[in-house]
C-alpha cells in the first residue's frame, strides 16, 4: 500500500464535504477516501459504514490504494471470481501479491463479510510484513495495534469489521 504524507493531507480530510448521509464516524477518512477513488458509496447517498466489509470489498479498497495495478494473470483461479465483477482486478492482484488467498475448494468467498483479525491480517501482508505464525490471530492484532492501526478503535477481533473502521485503518496505514 502506497504510503502518503498524513500531515500534509489530514487536515483536508476535515475540510471535505461528505458525500454520504449516513457517515457520522471516521467523516474526515471516509471523505478522503472517497475523493481519492479508494472507495465508493453502497449507492448515491449512502456508504454503509457499520456495515460488515467483505472479502471483494476489502482487497478493492487494498488494491486502490496501491495504485489500481495490473494483475500479471487475466485468470482468475478461482471458480466464484469472474471477469464481469467489479473485484475481478483486485482479488487477481491480492493473490499474486500474497495478500490473501482463498477460502478453499478454488472458492475466494468475494461475498464473505471479514471479522478484524482477518483485516488486519491482509493489511500486514499489504506492508509486506510476514504473516506466519502459530497463532495467525494474534499475531495480526498484535502488529496492528504496534502499527497504530487501532488507535482511537473499539474492537474483538474476531468480531465482524465495519466498512468505516476498514477505512479507518487502511488511511492509518497510509500515512
């Protein structure tokens, strides 16, 4: 994930107007956001942010950061995952990138809403952090937490993981 200068656009995250009716935590992330392309809203007015992110979602929001790269491979190895899906690019790139892999059975579960830990998990990989360790779960939060990630958050990990709170942390990490 590309790192951007926090201080230099934190306080435009402020300033800009937001787009979504139902955002009244995380405005100034979720505006910046949102001007910056890395996400869109559930519809015109709306962003649902306590809803919970999923799989298809979180690596689109990761792979817009990043920069939209080109996947090497036009396949997809999984079966649920096709060209005609808006995370068709992102799930390719995340594989290739060992962000995330699937859920098993060549399935990738783009539909499959994230608890935190899993979140935390991709955005690790992102870093370019190693993901290994007996203990997955913790190890994910415990580099969160370190990274400053969840400062300010309010969270189980294995508890789903809004929409808002993925934003939250994905702009701390690219700061």
């Amino acid at each position: 994930v590309r790192a951007m200068g926090y201080g230099t656009i934190a306080g435009l995250a402020q300033d800009l107007p937001m787009p979504f009716r139902d955002v009244t935590t995380n405005v100034g992330y979720v505006a910046m956001a949102y001007e910056l392309g890395l996400v869109n809203g559930t519809s015109s007015t709306t962003f649902s942010p306590d809803s919970t992110v999923t799989r298809g979602q979180a690596v689109t929001f990761l792979w817009r950061a990043a920069g939209s790269p080109e996947p090497s491979s036009t396949v997809s190895p999984f079966t649920d995952v096709s060209s005609a899906d808006y995370y068709y690019k992102p799930v390719l790139w995340a594989s290739e990138q060992g962000i995330t892999g699937g859920i098993g059975n060549n399935q990738f579960g783009p539909n499959v809403n994230l608890a935190y830990d899993q979140i935390f998990t991709m955005l690790r990989a992102a870093a370019g952090q190693s993901a290994a360790s007996s203990d997955w779960s913790a190890a994910a939060v415990s580099w969160a937490q370190e990274s400053g990630l969840t400062d300010g958050l309010s969270f189980s990990a294995k508890a789903d993981c809004p929409r808002s709170d993925v934003i939250y942390c994905l702009w701390k990490q690219m700061a």
